[in-house]
C-alpha cells in the first residue's frame, strides 16, 4: 500500500509544482503542499526500495559532490552575433528574408542567466550540462533537479535534448545578498552570477536554497518530432510541462521585428528576473537549415543588445596595470557607482591616447558605462564641470612594476614593459597558465601568486611544477594550512595530464586564444611537431592566419622560452592533443596535402586523420611533398602536383582505403 501512496504523492506533488512554479497558479495552500511533501519523505525513508531520483523530495538537494565531470555535448553549444540598433536589426531581417525566402521571426527575451542543457531517457530527467566551451561542459545534473519548474519525469519515452537558461529571479538574489551580508560575506554583484555560482555548488542542498528558476528556449532536433517551426518546438515544450517564457512574439518584417523589441524593451524594469536583450530566431526549420552556421554562431539567430546604460560619477585617480604580454594599460579609479545591476569602482581607460583625446583629467566628472554589458569604460569627461582642482594626467615613461623604460611602437596605440623579467608581467603571466581556461590549477590565484612569488618560491611557470617540494616553506607563509597545501599540489600534479591545447593556451601565446589553441592542438597533434611548423603551413590553418602564425614562430624562436619548455617537459607535462594516438600506417612519415571537398570530413578533420596515422600535414603542394588527397573542387593545388609529379589520391580511395 505505501508503494501505491508514494506514486500518488509524486504525482500530486508534480502537479503542484507545475501549477505553481510554471503556471503561476498554485491549487493547494503551502501547508498543503508542506504536508504532502512531508509524507512523501516519510514514506520513503521507510521504505528504502522506493528511491528514485527523480522524486519531488530530491528537487530539495542533499547530494554533495567531490566535483563537477566534463561532458562532451552532441550537438555543439553556440553563442549568438549580436546587434546594437535599428540598423543592425533591419539588416539582419531584410538579409535573412533575401537569403532564405522566409520573413516570420520569434521574438525572445534573452534571460541574463547561464545556458544549461537538459537531456531526457525514457521519460526521465537524465543529466545537465552547462555550456562550457560550447563543446565540452560540466554536468550539473544534481544542481539542476532541484529547481522545481523543471519536470523531472514526462509523457516522451524517446531520448529528447531541451536548452535554455538557468537564472535567479530579482527577488531571490535581493535576499541571498541580504544574508551574505548578515554573515559578512562577499555579495554577489549580479544575478547572472550568483546563478552561475549557485548551479557550481558541490552541495546541492545550497543550490536548492538558492531558488534558481529555468526557461527554456530550444528543442534540440525538433524536424525529429514532426514540428517545422521554432514556434511549433516551444509550444511543444510547454506543452510537456516546461517553463517557456510568456512574452515570445512570433512577428513578419522588419518593422514589426523593431516594433516588437521596443515593446518587449520597455518590460524590462517591471520583470521578475534581468533581460539583457533580445533574441531574434528565423522561425521555419527548413530555412534555418539553408541559411545554416558559421564556426561559432547560427546565421539564422542574432541577439539584439540594449545600449548600454551609462552613468556620472567622479574620477578620483589613475593608476597603471601590467598584462602578461606586457602591456601598459591606464585604469580609472572612481567614486564607487551602480551600473547594470552591480557597484563599479573601476573602468578602463585604455591607452595614452584616449586619454589626450578625450582630455579625461583625475577629479573630472565622467560618463561611465560597461563595455557590451560587462567591462566598465570611461566614456567621456565633462569639463563643462571643472572647478579648478582637476589634474591632467602625465603618461609614465616607466613600467611601475620593474622601473625599465616603456616602449611605444608608432603604429601602436598600447605603451609595452619589454623586460620579460618584469615582476608583474611573471604574475599576470602565472595566474593566466593557471585559470580556469588553461590548466585549471585551483589555489594558484592572483594573490597566493603574489604571495609565492614574494616569498621567492616561484619565479617561472617551470617553478609551478618544484612547489610540490617546498611544502615546508609553503605552510610557513601566513594563511597556508596543510589542506590547503595538499590541494595545491594535487591540483598542479593533475594539470600534468590536460591535453595540448591547455597547455597552449597558458602558454600566453600573442595572438593564440582558447579557439585557436584547440584548433593548433588538433591538426598538430603534439607541441614537437607544432614547433616544426612553417609560417605558410601555420598562416593556412583555420583560426591562425598570418599574423598569428608570426606571433607563435616568434614565441618558438624565443632562446627563454625553448628551455623553459623543455624544463615543462622534463617536469612531466603532455605535450599531446586529445585526439587519439598516432597510429602506424603507410602514410606515416609523409608529407601530405588535402585539397577539395571529402565527403564526410570537414578539412581539418581529414588533415587530422592524417595526422593521427603519422603523416605530416602540409598547407602547400611542393617538390617535398609526397602526397595529395584531392576531392570534389579540388584545383590549384592538384594542379601543380601533378605537374610536379606528385602521387595524388581520390577523395573515393582515400575513403574506400580507410573503411577497409
């Protein structure tokens, strides 16, 4: 009988939730919603073969984790292109209807929270998973299930991917503040991130008392469902009990698109949670697929952006920063002021001259705003309101870190500290190998940086890898206890294993972010031969081009930078990709160019392929080469391998070859 009572409970509990958290219609009182949650409770600690983890009671939390695991996604995670006026918006709207024939658009708030996956098996929640890179992220299934409008069990049997975005609502984050500053601790400055801070939780009973909230917004491989329009996908969803957000508008033209997002703008004061925009999807499904993407975007989506509010306080100073590349940038210090939801004290100024041309001076009145909603900028003095006591600022002529002269290419706007041995160019330098982005060295922040360094500890990155023997000098500076140290060290070691493209990214490459690191990473296959690279074979990879591929022959050239290499290397660091190991075959050994179109592979995955059966990959045909893989479009290239007399292969042999 209890069994049968458990369902019932789950079921009405399920219910209530839905009313409650989704339609904003609840029922029952919360006393009896309290009471039936309480039963449940009951009747499933007595009986223990009832637990399913897809119970109501679980969206309480109570799991706590060791740490979040990585998950690749199936369908890559993109970001949008963004649009800032009525111009922008018109453009985009009149170039879709061109490109595709179509001219009915979906209308959506873009919720300033963290984009969130959720996969469904058997008509059970399965796991969720964050963004991430956009091809890798963190499940966070445990964290996820305890918001309560999300359906934990539905109608749909057939595996099913929804997306959306996990947020704090105004209110929940307005009170959470209250009582981190009731117990002195550090206030969160938006509710983006106290969401995203929130769902990173390795208790999840914390991230249930936070009272996160979701809408979701996209139907992975919705056509597999019968459904032709994005419209169709999100009332399907609501449909199967998840929160889609109310003020969707499904409009024709560009007026009505501009139209719409002024009315839809003019909510955002009035809502329950912080927009920062609005996103504008092409509805049909048929046309998205014709209009398809580009390497980091849809180009049937774009995101329109609200000006950026902007606001007056008081310059009180400038002071100057140096980055790991030795870059001298000038930051204003101001009377602390709200901008976008958070406090802001600081603001870039960016280099010598925006200062001369604005004629910014300390003490000035100045307009402040943030940069795309994120990076707050001076945008102009008022000298209109000088009263005498203000300053113009003098430029300095030296790196405030080290004293050595600064340099100033003239067709460079930023001032540079040369000296590789600069103190604060070695901090930014660390803290960089060792983010979240790189090699992910948990403890190694900015401050115990500092700390090490002035303690003499660590000088280098090869340093980084000796730390594990000055645990006795580590605990004798203040703030170290043996955990802590014990973290550290465990943390460093498994920085050890990350695959190449971390590694290059902390490297700090000029010119080499996360995207160009990976794509290095995976035609390369291992730091050896990308230190062989010609600049034309570097210039001809996706996502270098020539300036960067200048920038990492430089780097490589570098006498400091080979033998600290080689120490990384001594110390036990990869220097491999991800990607599988290389294999023996007849390519092995050859110098080898693909050309045209292979069907089934993308360039790069062909040139990988390549790679990881020990050929070395060219971007150019010449007397060294040993062979062509021509398909469909191939043409120069082919040409002038033939005249050579260079062994060519077909697209159709190479792929009869590799399926045998």
């Amino acid at each position: 009988m209890s069994l049968v009572r458990i369902e019932e409970l789950k079921a009405l509990l399920r219910r209530y939730n839905y009313e409650y958290h989704v339609l904003d219609k609840p029922t029952v009182s919360d006393q009896e919603y309290d009471r039936c949650m309480q039963e449940l409770i009951s009747l499933e600690t007595l009986t223990p073969e009832s637990y399913d983890p897809n119970s109501p009671t679980q969206q309480v939390g109570g799991l706590v984790l060791e740490g979040f695991s990585k998950l690749k996604h199936k369908h890559a995670m993109l970001s949008l292109g963004n649009v800032y006026n009525a111009q922008d918006v018109q453009d985009f709207v009149e170039r879709m209807i061109k490109d595709c024939g179509q001219d009915e658009f979906v209308l959506e708030l873009k919720i300033d929270g963290l984009a969130m996956s959720a996969t469904y098996q058997e008509g059970r929640f399965s796991h969720a998973v964050t963004r991430g890179d956009g091809e890798v992220g963190e499940v966070v299934s445990a964290n996820v299930r305890t918001i309560k409008s999300i359906p934990l069990v539905t109608s749909f049997l057939e595996e099913t991917e929804i997306r959306g975005e996990v947020f704090m609502p105004k209110a929940s984050f307005e009170f959470l503040n209250e009582e981190r500053l009731k117990k002195g601790e550090e206030l969160f400055a938006n509710p983006r991130n106290a969401a995203a801070g929130s769902i990173r939780q390795l208790d999840s009973k914390i991230a249930a008392s936070r009272k996160l909230d979701a809408f979701w917004y996209y139907l992975v491989q919705a056509e597999n469902k019968g459904l032709k329009t994005h419209s169709e996908a999100l009332a399907w969803l609501s449909s199967q009990g998840f929160k889609v957000n109310p003020y969707t508008q499904v409009v024709k033209g560009s007026e009505a698109v501009w139209k719409a997002i002024l009315e839809l703008g003019a909510l955002r004061a009035d809502l329950p949670y912080e927009i920062d925009g609005i996103v504008i999807k092409v509805n049909s499904f048929e046309a998205q697929r014709q209009l398809g993407f580009t390497s980091k975007t849809p180009r049937w989506a774009v995101a329109y952006k609200f000006p950026a509010e902007e606001v007056l306080t008081t310059l009180q100073d400038i002071f100057i920063t140096v980055g790991r590349t030795g870059k001298i940038t000038p930051n204003a210090a101001l009377a602390p002021v709200r901008i976008a939801g958070t406090s802001v004290a600081f603001a870039q100024l960016h280099n010598e001259d925006f200062i001369k041309e604005r004629d910014i001076r300390i003490g000035d009145i100045v307009t402040v705003r943030k940069a795309g909603e994120i990076i707050p900028e001076v945008v102009k003095a008022h000298p209109e309101r000088r009263d005498g006591n203000q300053v113009p600022y003098v430029f300095p002529t030296q790196c405030p870190s080290c004293h050595e002269p600064l340099k100033r290419d003239l067709d460079e706007a930023a001032h540079v500290c040369i000296n590789t041995q600069c103190p604060a160019r070695l901090i930014e330098s660390l803290a960089h190998y060792a983010s979240r982005d790189a090699l992910n060295i948990e403890g190694l922040g900015v401050k115990s940086i500092e700390q090490l360094h002035a303690a003499h500890l660590l000088n280098s990155l090869a340093d980084i890898y000796t730390l594990k023997d000055k645990s006795i000098q580590i605990l004798a500076l203040p703030g170290w206890k043996e955990k802590s140290v014990d973290k550290l060290i465990l943390a460093i070691e498994t920085s050890k294993s990350l695959p190449l493209d971390k590694l290059l990214t902390g490297l700090g490459i000029r010119q080499v972010g996360e995207k160009a690191a990976r794509t290095l990473s995976e035609r390369y296959g291992s730091l050896e031969a990308l230190r062989k690279a010609t600049l034309e074979d570097l210039s001809q990879t996706k996502d270098v081009g020539s300036i960067t591929a200048q920038c990492i022959l430089e780097y490589f050239n570098e006498d400091a930078n080979r033998v600290m290499l080689e120490t990384l290397i001594q110390a036990g660091v990869n220097t491999q990709s991800a990607v599988a190991a290389r294999i023996e075959s007849r390519f092995s050994g050859l110098t080898v160019v693909v050309t045209g179109s292979i069907p089934g592979f993308t360039r790069e995955e062909a040139e990988a392929w390549f790679i990881n059966h020990g050929a070395n990959v060219s971007g150019s045909v010449s007397k060294k080469t040993d062979l062509v893989v021509f398909g469909e479009g191939a043409g120069s290239k082919l040409e002038k391998a033939q005249s050579l007399g260079v062994n060519t292969l077909s697209a159709y042999d190479f792929l009869q070859e590799i399926q045998s």
